[in-house]
C-alpha cells in the first residue's frame, strides 16, 4: 500500500474483490479503528475488521484481521501463518492483548462472535510495527503476544518466560543477564517488585527461573504451584509486569525489535533520510554540537513533497526545490520554494537533538495569487496544508519514494486555531473556482 494513500478508502476497495479471504476473529485491548483500515505490512495488506453491531441482528461481531490469501498464492494455512506473525508484531507495537479466538473465511472478509472487551482508537498508527524479523524473532513475538493476551496469570508468565528463552539462548546465561540488565529497568510495577525481592534477599534471576518459571512447569516436586491457591495466583501475579519488561529488554537486545517507548526516546526517525545530505565528517561536527563556517556541499534531492498528516488525514504540497541554507549550532536550516512561487518553507535540520523542526506559524508563508484558476486551487491546498499541522498534524519531507523525515505533532503554546478563518478562506476560494 502506498503510505499516501487513506487507509480507510483503500480497504473498502480491497473488500470489494471476491477471492479466498482467510479472517482471524479476534478479542483484544488494543484500541482498535471503529471501521475498516488497511495495513501494509511485509508486502501485503491485512484489513482490520471493527467491531460491528448490524440492525436486526442480535449478535455483534468481533473484531478482526482479514487477508485475500490468493492475492498472495498463499493457502488458508500458509495465510493463518502470516496473520498469526502480523498479530504478534501488532501486539508487540501496542503492548495489549491480541488473541485470536476464531478463524473463518469466504469470498468475502466476514467476521463472528461476541466481544468480551475491546478499546477504539480513531485510527491505528502502524508507522514503528517491526517487520523482515528472523525466524527466532518471530517466535519470540509470538510468545510474547501469548504471554500478554491469555487471562490466566499462570500460563502468561510461563509464555513470556518461554518468550525470554528465545531471547536469550544461553539456558545458563539467563539468570546472570536478568541481574546484570535489572538497572535499566524501566516499568514502576518491575521496579517495584524488583524491591521487594531484594528486600527478601532473592536473585531475581533464580527466583524467576526456580519458583515461577520451573514451578508452573512442573509439580513432581517443590516448589510449585497450585492454582487453587490463592497466595500462588497472586505471587505469580505480581512476577508478571517484571517477566514482561525483561523480555522486552531482551527482545531488544537480542533481535533489535525496539520498544515504542525506546523509539519515542531516541526519535531517529525524524531524520533518518536527512543524515546523508552532507558527508560523515561534517555531520560528525554538527551531532556534537558544533558550528560550521565553511559552505557545504548539500545534497538535497530536487522536487520534493511536505505532507502534513494527521491519522489517516493528509494533504500534500508539492514541488519542492531547496533555495537557500543557514547553518546554526548542530544543525542546518533549510528554506525552500515551491516551484509556483506561491509557498515559502523552513525547516530545521536539528542533527544535534535528532530533531526536525518546523512551526507552521512562522516557517509557512503563502503568497496569494488569485489571477487563475491554478494558483487559487494550491491556495486552497496551502490552507488545509496549514491547518492540519496547526490542528495537532505533523510534517513530513518525501523525495519522490521515500519519506526523509517528520516532525512531532504540532501542539500551538497559549494559542487556539481559528477554524473558522480557515474555514471561510477556503470557502471562498473553492467558490472562485466555479
């Protein structure tokens, strides 16, 4: 699926198409969009299938994942199997339960049931779901997705616990890494119960392995528990936020699957295209925060595109050619020109904070032309443009197949947008046009 394409539009035309559809039924906490969306992972587009109450009919249905498997070649197996590891990386991304309590299928995506629980989200942001992993990887997330959807804290634990020992191969290894990795957790429950076990003079790493892990496992000999006991199903209770936040440490370690909260803090992403646009030694120099005097040679791509977006909203202003640059303290402002003339842009390539910068307020002019009928239409562009970034939007810089960065979302300080204004700008441009 192209990334500038409504997610919602497209997957009411992928349902259209009759074929071998192969749908997972499925219960949830992750909040999910309360109508169909289309995500692109690993080549393929899966739909995600919403609650749904129709009138006359006593039951709603579940939610749901569906995939046309002869889109693919693939058979209902092999089209389980993809859904199954696309679940695991989408429970991996929003950290809540995923499970998977049915699976049907037809010509045409249907799904069945009734909810138990469920959370809506307008819009799904698949943008950091990890993706191409390792067959051990993928095993790994799939424990993982286990570990964290099933109810009983007894087989949660002993699922993430099995999520851990993909991780971490080494069997002997594995209580060593645990103490040796308990400072950087960074869960208030782990910590929490971290403490406690220490207080009690526990290895953690033995403790989990020997009186939860091992324990669940196995009842020939002590220790293990009972689930009739109520002081076991609470113990193992409390273990379970500290085996979880271990096996995310590990997965990170091991497989280089990033948490969302590790990607948030480092936040490569805003400039993850832009850092090839002057050679290693001068972004060496700009990164640590250093200030250049010399001209550089500059590779920006010509005729670019800005898009701002917000959820499954996004408008795009385009060509793009760099006019002029300014160097500052750890970074580079660029300035550019649309190709029309019309619109003047800024934006500020932070490489020491790894921080693409904009402010819609004062990095966005727009020259109004009203001589014809082509200058009134990208008028029209510029103000959605404006305040989709003005309403909580962020702005990304595309070369013609790749995005080279974005921002955060825009959030004005003391100020509230003016819908109104923009509304009867557009308003009347769009009755020039007639």
């Amino acid at each position: 699926m192209k990334p500038l394409i409504n997610p919602f539009t497209f997957a009411q035309s992928l349902i259209q198409d009759r074929g071998s559809w192969t749908v997972a039924v499925i219960e949830t906490s992750i909040f999910w969009p309360p109508q169909i969306q289309a995500v692109e992972y690993e080549g393929k587009n899966f739909i995600l299938m919403p609650y749904e109450e129709a009138q006359g009919v006593p039951t709603p249905t579940l939610p749901a994942i569906a995939l046309k498997a002869d889109s693919y070649n693939l058979s209902a197996g092999a089209a389980k199997k993809v859904i199954l590891e696309f679940a695991s990386a989408l429970a991996w991304l929003e950290g809540g339960k995923l499970e998977i309590v049915h699976w049907t299928g037809g010509d045409r995506p249907r799904s069945m049931g009734v909810m138990r629980n469920n959370g809506i989200s307008n819009y799904l942001d698949p943008e950091h779901i990890p993706q191409y992993l390792g067959e051990n990887a993928r095993t790994a997330l799939a424990f993982f997705r286990e570990g964290i959807s099933l109810e009983n804290p007894f087989y949660s634990f002993f699922s993430l616990y099995k999520a851990f020992t993909v991780a971490i191969s080494d069997a002997k290894n594995r209580g060593a890494w645990m103490n040796a990795n308990k400072g950087i957790l960074d869960n208030h429950l782990a910590i929490k119960r971290l403490r406690e076990l220490e207080v009690d003079g526990r290895d953690v790493g033995e403790y989990l392995y020997s009186e939860c892990r091992h324990a669940i496992a196995h009842a020939d000999k002590e220790p293990f528990v009972n689930p009739d006991q109520s002081e076991d199903l609470i113990e193992i209770s409390k273990n379970l936020p500290l085996i979880r936040s271990y096996v995310e440490l590990a997965l990170e370690e091991s497989f280089g699957i990033k948490r969302l909260k590790t990607i948030y803090k480092e936040h490569l992403y805003e400039l993850d295209g832009f850092r090839g646009v002057v050679d290693s030694e001068v972004y060496a120099i700009l990164k640590a925060g250093g200030v250049l005097d010399r001209d550089l040679t500059i590779n920006i791509p010509d005729n670019l595109r800005f898009v701002a977006r917000r959820e499954q909203h996004f408008y795009v202003l385009e060509p793009f050619n760099a006019d002029t640059y300014a160097l500052t303290k750890g970074g580079i402002i660029l300035n550019f020109k649309s190709a029309n003339e019309l619109i003047e842009l800024r934006i500020y390539l932070d490489f020491l904070n790894e921080k693409l910068r904009f402010d819609p307020l004062h990095d966005f002019n727009i020259t109004s032309n009203r001589s014809n009928q082509s200058a009134i239409s990208y008028e029209i562009d510029a103000l959605e443009f404006k305040r989709c970034i003005l309403s909580n939007g962020v702005l990304e810089v595309w070369d013609s197949n790749h995005r080279l960065g974005c921002t955060e979302a825009y959030i004005p300080i003391n100020a509230m947008v003016n819908f109104r204004y923009f509304d009867d700008q557009i308003n009347e441009l769009k009755g020039m046009l007639k």
